[in-house]
C-alpha cells in the first residue's frame, strides 16, 4: 500500500510539472507571435513551426 502511495504522488507531481511546463511554453509562444509582425495566417503558421 505505501509502494502504491508513493508511485500516485510521484505521478501527480510529475503530472502538475508537466502542465506547468506546458503552460508557460504555450504562453511563450504566444507572447513571442503577438509581439512579431505576423499578420496573416500562413506567417503564424511559419512562425510556429520555426520553433521545432
């Protein structure tokens, strides 16, 4: 039971970095692309892919 605790509470943890990361990634992003000169569609979509 206390093997079982520990594993749901690591899992949790990890869980809450993950959309924590996740977050402030996808606001990055935004801020970095509403800050830009991107004005139509096609250049949010480039500007989006040069990030991978």
């Amino acid at each position: 039971m206390n093997a079982d605790m520990i594993i749901g509470v690591v899992m949790a943890v990890a869980a809450l970095a993950l959309l924590i990361y996740l977050t402030l990634w996808g606001r990055r992003t935004i801020e970095r692309i509403a800050n830009g000169s991107a004005r139509s569609a096609r250049e949010i979509a480039r500007a989006l892919g040069s990030d991978r």
